[in-house]
C-alpha cells in the first residue's frame, strides 16, 4: 500500500506540473499562427529527443533502455504522441479554452480505465470527484459548440488517448527508470514526425520561431518529468481529479499577466475544481489515520 506522504507528494508533484504545461500549449497555438502544425507537432518531440534521450542511454546504457517494459514504453510513447498531434490540431482552427475543456475528459477516461489495467479500486468519492471537477473546469471555461467539428473530434481524441498515456505511466513506473520513461515519452513522436518531414515541412521560420520551437521540448522534458515521478507516488485514480488543476494555473496566468479577472461563474467553477481535489486529499489522509 502507499504511504501518506507519498500520495501527498504524488498530488503537489502533479499540481506543480500542471501549473507549468499551459506554456507548450500557449507556445504551440502562438507559433500556429505563422508555422504549420505538423512542424510545430515535429519540434515539440525532435527537440525532446535531441536534448535528452543521448544523453539518459549515455549514462543508463542499453539494459535500461531495452527489458520487459519496452514494449509498454512504446505504447505509452504513441499514445502521447496522437494526444498532442491530435490536440495541435484542434487548436489551431478552434479556441484554446474549447480543445481543452473536451479535452479534459481524460481524467474521467483515468478514473475508469485505471480499474481495468492497473486493478486499481474504485469508489464512489473518486468518480464524484472526477465529474465535479469536469463540471467545474465548464463553468471556467464556458466554451460555446455551436460549431463543433471535426477539430472539435480531434481535441476528444486527444483526450483518450492523454488518458491512456497516463494510465501506461503508471504501469511502467512499476518496473522502469524514470529517465528512461521520459526518453520513450519523446521517441515514437520524434521517429515518425522525422520520417515522413520531407511530405509536410513547407515552413521558413526564423530563428526566434526556432528557438521557441525547441523551447517547447525543454518545458515538455520538465513537465513530463514531474508527472512521471507524480504517477511514481500515487494512484493514476487518485490523481485523476488534480488534472483539472491545469485551467486554475491557465487562469492565474490570465490574471497575472493580462489581468483578465474572472467573473461570478468563473470563481464558482475554480472553487469546484479545488474541491474535488481537497476532497480526494482529505479521504486519503483519513485512510491512513
């Protein structure tokens, strides 16, 4: 069973996390503007590849890379990859606040399919908590589908397949190093996009574009990473709700930096989406008492 103070750890981790990833998606939907997707999509894992995976199988060698999880680690890698090809997608011909409030559904998609691979225990509190905090992540967001798409359908799968790349993290932190697990976090997304860049790359960025581009990778390797530890000390169910944490730092970026303050509404759904997770926190804290 885990510990207390790993749970806890596991939960500020993922909130740290959480409170850092809006800048590769703010970047990723700026740099949209001028570069196309499926070069923005080639940056964001080339630049992960290149600035870590040499690097980690320098120091940890063939054994860490090549065992029993590979298998797993690939899978988990492709899943990442469709989740942020599919959401580059949706963003670039749909409003940000729209893509990610359907693609919040993956921490639902968690709660459930963590029962099923990880044997994880479900209860009533964690599912209630999961769809409180969707429900609260629409009152922030309070996006309009009077056009929904097939951008919006991109921004649905994404979140699928978000869901599952988490719940694989977990499983692979079980037997894997987590260095190890980031490099392969960058690897299926990096091969494929590299392979087939002659058929799409009609892009000249300048060099501004190309540094932002690799600074994408940079933020991904430290927010990946702190997830990963995260899912190391705590339960993929457990976790699940603190994803909605990610529109509470999207909006204290508004108000700090565009001093954008929320209305009625906004405050109401923001005290919905810390609730469901204090709730998760307090039920785990008695658990061990």
């Amino acid at each position: 069973m885990l510990k207390e103070q790993n749970v806890i750890l596991g939960i500020s981790l993922l909130c740290l996390g959480l409170l850092i990833a809006p800048l590769y998606d703010a970047l990723a939907k700026y740099l949209s503007e001028d570069i196309g997707i499926l070069e923005i999509i080639w940056g964001r894992f080339f630049s992960h590849f290149i600035f870590l995976v040499p690097l980690v199988y320098f120091l940890k060698g063939k054994k860490e890379f090549i065992n029993q999880s590979t298998k797993h680690q690939l899978i988990r890698g492709t899943f990442i990859f469709l989740a942020t090809a599919f959401f580059y997608a949706s963003i670039s011909q749909i409003p940000l606040a729209n893509a990610l409030s359907i693609m919040l559904i993956a921490p639902i998609v968690v709660v459930f399919m963590s029962s099923f691979i990880l044997r994880e225990k479900l209860n009533s509190l964690k599912i209630f908590c999961t769809f409180f905090g969707f429900f609260g992540t629409l009152l922030v967001i309070q996006p309009g589908f009077s056009e929904f798409n097939y951008f919006s359908l991109f921004a649905l799968f994404s979140g699928f397949f978000y869901a599952m790349y988490l719940v694989y993290t977990r499983r692979v932190n079980f037997t894997s190093d987590p260095w190890v697990s980031l490099c392969y976090t960058a690897i299926p997304g990096a091969l494929i996009m590299t392979i087939f860049l002659p058929f799409y790359w009609d892009s000249d960025p300048n060099f501004s574009q190309i540094i932002l581009m690799g600074s994408i990778g940079l933020v991904v390797i430290l927010v990946h990473f702190i997830f990963i530890k995260a899912y190391q000390n705590a339960e993929a169910s457990i976790l699940a709700p603190f994803h909605y944490f990610e529109i509470v730092s999207n909006m204290l970026i508004s108000v700090l930096f565009f001093r954008d303050i929320p209305n009625i509404i906004v405050c109401f759904g923001i005290l919905c989406i810390v609730s469901s997770g204090v709730l998760i926190t307090v039920r785990q804290k008695l658990n061990y008492e």
